[in-house]
C-alpha cells in the first residue's frame, strides 16, 4: 500500500470536493488546498468580483497560474475549481502530477447544494438546474478523462465518503 503524494480532486461545483478534501487530507495526514481559495488569497478579492473585473476568461487564466503552482508542491490534497479541467494544460499538470479522483454527486444534489451557497458567478443570472446541466454535460466527459478515480458522492455523510476513499486509496 503506497498513499499517492499529491491528490487532486475533480468535479462539478456542489459534489464536494471542498468538504471532502478537508477531511481526507485530515485523514491521511497532508496538506489542504483549494485552488479558488489560493487565487482569492493571491488577489485580495473573491472570486465573483474576479468575474465581475475580468470575466470568465480572466478568472481562468488566474486559476491556470494556480494550479500551475499548486500542482508541484508535495503532500497535498488539492480541491480545484469547477472548471479548471476546460483548460489542457491544467488537465496536463493534473494527471502528471497527482492522483485523480473526480467526485461525481447526481444533478439533483448538485442544484440543492449550489443553491445553498451565493457564491456561485456561473449561475448568476442563470436557472440553477439548467445551468448545471448545462456545465455537467460539457464538463463530465473531462472530468472522466483526467480521473484515476471516480467517486460519487450522493447522499452519504462526508465521513462515509472520506471513509470509502481513503480504502480505496489505500487499496493502490
């Protein structure tokens, strides 16, 4: 059994990855980092406010510098942006660099969660659901590629979750 160095994890806004990388990097004793957290720490300024300033392809460009960065560091546990897979040479740094678990949570969970939180610029302006939809369908396909684990999060409590991955990493 050999714990990969570096964890990434992928997946829609909603599945989790915030949530359950806190509490794996808990678990297998590394480092937490997620990548919007790291460019808001960089900026100043949340992310929306980015979005507003810079639009869509500013906010990406920052996050490509991110994860550029975060990528080399050793130990970690990274939760990455929603998006970050749309961009090739962050699905490069990903796949080279760590091991990939894509947590996938269903539609309907997604647009519950996502509705919790304000935060959110793609959906600002936009039916949650339909623009879930929307991102999961271009989005999936990316995620699929990149991951050397799928995982879906669905109603389990984040425990359960970190739990049935962590036996999963361990089974490498």
């Amino acid at each position: 059994m050999r714990i990969p160095e570096n964890i990434f994890l992928v997946g829609s806004m909603g599945a989790g990855k915030s949530t359950i990388g806190k509490q794996l990097a808990k678990s297998l004793r590394k480092d937490f980092v997620d990548s919007d957290h790291e460019i808001e720490s960089r900026t100043g300024v949340d992310i929306g406010y980015i979005f507003d300033l810079e639009g869509e392809e500013g906010f990406r460009k920052r996050e490509r510098q991110a994860i550029e960065d975060l990528t080399q560091k050793r130990d970690i546990v990274l939760a990455t942006g929603g998006g970050a897979v749309l961009s090739a040479e962050n699905r490069s740094n990903l796949v080279a660099r760590g091991f990939v678990v894509y947590l996938y949570a269903p539609l309907d969970l997604l647009v519950e969660r996502a509705s919790r939180d304000r935060g959110r610029p793609l959906l600002d302006g936009h039916d949650p659901r339909e623009r879930l939809n929307q991102l999961l369908e271009e989005r999936d396909p990316l995620y699929r590629q990149v991951a050397d684990l799928v995982m879906e999060t669905d109603e389990r409590s984040t425990r359960l979750v970190v739990k049935d991955l962590v036996r999963h990493i361990e089974e490498l």
